[in-house]
C-alpha cells in the first residue's frame, strides 16, 4: 500500500472513535491548525526552492545531522576523528551540527583528547590538548535546526552526513549536485525492520526517508547484512562503502585510554565508589509508548547478575531517545537504590564502552556491544506482538544472547549464563555470518573519506 492510503485508512477509522467520545469538534479544529501548520511549511518550502540554489558551496566545510540532535552516534566519532586528525595536521576546514537545545551544542576537548591517551588521564598542559581545544572553538558551529543558519549551512556545506533521513522529516531541502550527502543509519546488525512495508506508524518518517534515499550519494556500511538492509528500504541503487561504523571503535583496545576515562568521569559523576560493576538495561520505543513492556524488576536481576559474577552491581538505565522526546519515559517504573537512570545522557555508545554487561529487547545497539564480547541478553516481554507489528530481520533465538520473557527467566538465564562456555564462539559465528568487518578504526577510513570530499591532502 502506498503512503497516501495508508494515511486516509488511518484517518477514516478514527473518525467513528472521536465521534462516539464526543471530540468531534475538538478534532475538526485540531485538523484546521494542521492545515494551517501544512501551508506555513509548503511556503518554506518553495522558499527554500527559490533562495538556497544560490548558497556557493564550501569545499572544506562538513555539516552532521544527527537524528537525536545530540553529539552522538555515528556523527559523532566521525566528528571526533576529524577533529583530531584537523588539530594535529594542521587541516583547514569548518564543522556545523544540527542542535537543537543549549545544553547539547557543546563539544567536549576531554572526550576527543581521551583517545590520544594510554590511560584515560587528561593533560591539559599537552599540546595536542590546547590544538584541539583551539580547533573546536574557532571552527565547530552548532545552528539550530530549521533556522535560517542552518538552511544556510546546509546549502553551503560540502559534505552532509547523516545517520538517520536528513535534516528535519518536515523541512526538506534542495541538495546541489556538487554536494556530497553520505548516510550511516544508526543501526548495524540490529533486528528490527524499518523498511516501509513494515512501518506502521506516522507516515511522514517514511515520506523523508524516501526523500532522503534520493538525494543520498553514498551509504556507509559495516557489513554484508546491512548492505541488504539498505538495499531493500530507502537506498536501493545508493554506492555503498564498506568503511564500518566509526560508532564500533570504542570498543577495541585502541580506545583503551577513552574506556578508562569515560568510566572514571561516570563514576565522579554519581558520587559512586569506583568498584561497581554495570549493567546497562536499554530498551527500543513502542509506537503506542506502553511502559508495561519495560516491566522489569531490578532486584533479582542484579542478584543474579552478583551471585554468577561476583562483585557489586549497578543497573543503569536509558530508555529510547523517542521516549525522551515525548517525556514519557518520565513514567518510568524501574527505580531502586542500584539504579541509575542515564536516559538523557548523550549517547549510548559512551556507556556501553565501560559496561559490564547488557540487557536489551530489540534493540540494536547490542549487536554493537557484542564485539566486546561482553555477556548480553535478550528480555523481551511482547516479543510475538512487536514481531507481527514491526517485523524482524532474524529469530531472537538466533542470537548468541540468552532470550527471556519474564524478570524470573532473565534472572534464570543470568544464573546459567555460558555454562558449556561457547559464548564467545557464538558471537564470532554470529557477526562472521552478517559478514561484519568493524575493527576499531572506522572513523579514521571515514574521516580520511569526508577529507578526500573536502579537497584536504593528508
């Protein structure tokens, strides 16, 4: 079914609904100041059309579009490699991000410096320090999205890259030809299908997305299977670049130094006594938001967690960066003395460098935590519903990971976890057979990539 359809299908059956609960009116005027909204954005539109062809492109000048409008993700260790390699080279170029509140248009010299680092200690009397330093403040801008300086950064920028559809679903934008749109997605092995036959919520994402596959001129992958996943959605004849997911680096061993110092800062942060160990609980969002989903009990989880590996624990936990968004993560029921909510930390890749080990439902981001080899496991409550609703690419049972449906399975599968010891074995023939190649330096092979783009010998 195309979009126009499934769009006045999902009108018509609520229509019967809001008569019956007596919001008839209510709607009618809801729908009006929609139409209202539709036109305001139809004449920005042809605006945009009319003014931002005449924007020259910058050569040396990238701009990120990351879909949480955080520094985070893919984006940002992209970003963090040009920093560095721009501040210890000498390269000349200009950076704008895509954010949309104050206190996330920040960029840490700290977390970029950590890499450089055997030990995660910061020296700020090292020259590499000040250079960085000095780079970020004279050259990363942040411009809020959909603001005149952001089409204008948009449409002088070299290189555009994104990890989602780019730029805002709402606010598309004429891309020239000699600009250079490159997606990452922010998903590698992950299970859930977002293809537009599976997609079943507000239509406007997938219009973006099918906007977005057109003006994309190179994908960047980590693997065979996400080749196909791109393949099949919203990037069908897109070149690809087996590059990997500058996101992935953080969990080899050179970012050893960035592990130690993340961890230490997280510590200090929350006051806690350095010997903890952690457990990360981070679920995907639910298209109707029920929290029940989500029920999980942390006491005898993190019982199990210390009886079968010893030492003290703490469960942090994030919920989906949609959750965020709409507040309703503020319902959260998952509380107690060992748990430390970390939803509106930045970004998960951060977390998941210094955690112990991992539960998630559908998530993909345990498909990155596997390459710690770290145990994961799978607590998926609605398991059949969100497979006939969503669908997905693979059978959770295929996983290596320990798959539960209940607090008093997931604290059972904690209790017998690799007890035949071929945990390991599993997560290499899993990411061997998605044909997985990520290996700690993707963000140096992308970094060098969006030089080439920008003009910059290195």
């Amino acid at each position: 079914m195309s979009l126009i359809p499934k769009v006045i299908e999902k009108k018509a059956k609520s229509v019967g609904p809001v008569i019956v609960e007596g919001k008839m009116i209510r709607r009618t005027e809801y729908d009006i100041n929609l139409a209202k909204v539709w036109l305001d954005r139809k004449i920005g539109d042809g605006a945009r059309a009319l003014v931002m062809p005449h924007f020259s492109v910058v050569k040396n000048q990238i701009m990120f579009f990351p879909y949480s409008h955080q520094v985070s993700c893919n984006p940002k260790y992209i970003s963090d490699e040009l920093i560095r390699e721009a501040a210890l080279n000498g390269y000349d170029f200009d950076m704008y991000w895509s954010q949309n509140k104050a206190q996330f248009a920040t960029m840490d010299a700290d977390d970029i410096y950590a890499k450089l680092t055997p030990d995660g200690i910061i020296n700020r009397h090292d020259p590499r320090y000040h250079k960085i330093e000095k780079f970020i403040e004279k050259h990363v801008h942040f411009v809020r999205p959909n603001s005149y300086d952001y089409f204008q950064a948009a449409g002088s920028s070299r290189v555009l890259l994104t990890n989602s559809i780019l730029g805002d679903k709402f606010y598309s934008f004429p891309v020239k030809a000699n600009q250079i749109v490159a997606e990452t997605w922010h998903g590698s092995l992950g299970i859930k299908r977002f293809d537009l036959a599976h997609y079943n919520t507000n239509m406007s994402w997938p219009v973006a997305a099918q906007w977005t596959g057109s003006v994309t001129t190179h994908c960047i992958s980590n693997s065979t299977f996400e080749d196909g996943v791109f393949r099949e959605t919203f990037w069908e004849k897109t070149p690809i670049l087996r590059l990997g997911h500058a996101r992935n680096d953080i969990f080899f061993d050179n970012y050893r130094g960035m592990q130690t110092y993340l961890r230490n800062a997280f510590i200090k942060a929350n006051d806690l006594k350095g010997d903890e160990h952690f457990v990360i609980y981070a679920p995907t969002f639910r298209d109707d938001h029920d929290f029940r989903v989500y029920d999980l009990d942390p006491e005898p989880v993190l019982k199990a967690l210390e009886k079968r590996f010893g030492g003290r624990w703490k469960l942090l936990l994030r919920f989906h960066d949609n959750d965020r968004k709409t507040g309703s993560w503020k319902r959260n029921s998952i509380k107690g003395p060992d748990v430390i909510n970390v939803t509106m930390y930045p970004d998960i890749q951060e977390l998941l460098a210094f955690c112990d080990a991992a539960i998630t439902d559908y998530s993909s981001w345990i498909y990155d935590f596997m390459l710690t080899k770290k145990p994961g496991f799978l607590f998926a409550m609605d398991k059949k519903k969100y497979n006939d609703e969503r669908g997905f690419y693979f059978r959770l049972e295929d996983t290596p990971f320990p798959v539960s449906t209940n607090t008093e399975e997931l604290a059972a599968s904690i209790l017998s976890f690799d007890a035949d010891g071929t945990y390991k074995d599993k997560v290499e023939s899993f990411l061997e057979g998605k044909g997985c190649m990520d290996d700690g330096h993707a963000s140096e092979r992308i970094a060098a990539q969006c030089l080439d783009w920008m003009g910059i010998t290195h």
